[in-house]
C-alpha cells in the first residue's frame, strides 16, 4: 500500500497557496475553485491516512520516543473508612 505522505504533503502545499492568493486578492474565481479543489483532497487525504495499513508494538507505556519516561509508582496506604 502506498504511504498517504504525499497526499498529505499535497494537500499542504495547496492550502497554504490558496491562503497566499486569497491574501494578495487573487481573482475570487481562481481562489474559489482551488479551494474546491483543497476540499476534495482534503477528503482523499483523511480517506488514505485512516486506510494505511500502518502497525506498530508501541504502547501508552513508551510515552514520546524523544523523551522517555520511567514509570512512576506511587505508595498508596490503607486508610480506615468510616
């Protein structure tokens, strides 16, 4: 299956330019059909990240890879209950 990076890369580029031309007052036409365009992609984009066939053995317990943290435990003492 293939990667949805360059779809996400695509859709990227596509949006931030219609941002630009929307800014520098392009034609309302031009502006009007890319965003069309970007909505569209936008879906195919959603549509192709949530199919990867994408795994790992990765859990909650390894946190974030460029900070790991150790597992903290905490002593809990029996308290009477009224």
């Amino acid at each position: 299956m293939k990667s949805p990076f360059p779809y996400i890369a695509i859709t990227t580029l596509l949006l931030i330019t219609i941002t630009i031309m929307s800014a520098m007052d392009f034609p309302f036409n031009w502006v009007f059909y890319l965003t069309v365009l970007g909505q569209i992609f936008l879906v195919i984009m959603v549509y192709k990240v949530l199919t990867d066939d994408y795994s790992t053995d990765k859990t909650f317990d390894h946190f974030y890879e460029d900070r790991p943290i150790e597992p903290i435990e905490v002593p809990v003492e029996k308290e009477k209950f009224r």
